[in-house]
C-alpha cells in the first residue's frame, strides 16, 4: 500500500498529501483549515482531486479560499463535477487561484522537482463497457467530452521534463478503485481513455483521483501505473485521516 507507512525513505522524495471530495458548502466555517495546517506539516506538496466546492457557488470557494491560505505549501489540484454544478467554473477557478492554488486542465506545473498534469476527466466506462462514438449526435457529442479530457491530460504530461509526475484527477482512470461502488454506475465514474493518456508517459509515478466516496483506495492501470482513490471517505477507512499521505 502506497501511503507513508510503506514507503521506501532511501532515496531522496518529495511527498505528497491528497484529498479529495471536501464539498464545502456556505454553511461551513472554515472547515479545512486546520486540516491544511496540519498536511502542511506532513507533506512537501498538497493535492486537491475535485469537487472541492459542494455545488460551485461562490460563497462555497470563498469559504474554501480562506482555508488554502492556511497552507504553508504548495497547493495544486483539479476541479471537479461538483464544482461545474452551478455553471461558472472558471469563477471558482479564480477564486482558488487567488488564495494560491495551482488549479491544472491544459497546463503542467512542475513543484518541488515533480512535474503535476492534471483535468476534471470525464465518464464513460472501462473495457468492453466502454462508450463508442457511434450513432447518434448526442452519443457522440458525450465521446467527445471524455476524448476531450483525455487529450488535455496527455497534452500535459507531454509537456513534462522532470523524471517523475504525478497525474491528478476527479474521475477514475480505472474500474479497480472503483470496487465498492454499484457496478452499475462504474461507467458513471471515469473512463478507460484516461488510463490509455497515462500509460503512454514512462515519468508518470503515481495517479490520484476523487469522486468514488464508496470505492477503493488503491488499483494500476493496465500499463502498470498505481493508481490511488484519495477522496477523504475512502482514505479515512484505509488510514484513519482524511488524506492520503505518497512519496514520489
């Protein structure tokens, strides 16, 4: 299990804490920020994996942006499906940019000698489960989304020059971290396109992603790639703290 207890301290890391999920609403006050004080003191770089915001409205990332100034290390992270629900993302956006965020979608960010790509991602199924652009507009219009995403994270890895890089997400890139959730939403939960952008970068040391509440916390890509699910549920039950804690 990829978390600070079983790490390998031989070699020079940089490690990271990831969370995701923290659906702040108008009615919190300042809900996370001790929280941010204390993963400052445990982790070089912290990693937010969506819907940080419980519908996107304003006075929910203003709340959240009081909590990130708290952080007395980098913050950088992805929005997600949450966040869209109001309809003005990229207003959450600069609000969290604002308090210092580095919020990722077409550009990579390189912290502490780790390069960080990230998107929202998309749904549309694994395997043979998997959506095809095929037939109606509307169908394949959906595709699109999801190719979409996939094609801003692979533009962002490639972008990357450093020999190690963490790719962050909302959405699943794979069905293993998804066991827990009803198998019939897995399609719901991410996409298999993600996975395929991921695996083509040898740099790419870890994944960390959100949304499934009720999945598990670790899985690989078909490349190999270890994937970890860091919304706060799922890391509470594996580590008795809301974030997870990686070495890269």
């Amino acid at each position: 299990m990829n978390d600070v207890e079983q790490q390998d301290t031989t070699s020079a890391t940089v490690r990271i804490a990831a969370i995701g999920d923290l659906h702040v609403t108008e009615s919190n006050a300042n809900p996370y920020r001790d929280l941010f004080v204390e993963m400052s003191g445990e982790a070089d770089v912290i990693v937010l994996c969506g819907d940080l915001t419980n519908f996107g409205k304003t006075k929910e990332a203003e709340i959240l942006a009081d909590d990130i100034r708290a952080a007395k290390v980098p913050v950088v992270g992805v929005l997600g499906n949450h966040d869209y629900e109001c309809g003005q993302p990229e207003h959450v956006k600069e609000i969290l940019q604002q308090a210092g965020m580095t919020v990722l979608d077409e550009q990579a960010v390189e912290i502490e000698g780790i390069g960080f790509a990230g998107v929202k991602g998309f749904v549309g199924g694994f395997g043979r489960g998997e959506l095809a652009p095929f037939g109606e507009p509307e169908i394949k219009a959906f595709v699109d989304v999801a190719n979409n995403e996939a094609r801003k994270l692979e533009n962002g890895l490639r972008t990357i020059r450093t020999p190690k890089s963490v790719a962050v997400l909302h959405y699943s890139p794979i069905p293993d971290t998804l066991v827990g959730e009803w198998t019939e939403i897995f399609q719901y939960l991410g996409t298999q396109r993600l996975a395929d952008a991921i695996d083509r970068f040898d740099h790419v040391q870890a994944v960390v992603h959100g949304h499934a509440h009720h999945g598990s916390y670790e899985g690989k890509t078909m490349g190999g790639k270890p994937v970890y699910n860091c919304a706060q549920f799922v890391v509470k039950k594996a580590f008795d703290r809301p974030y997870a804690l990686l070495d890269i």
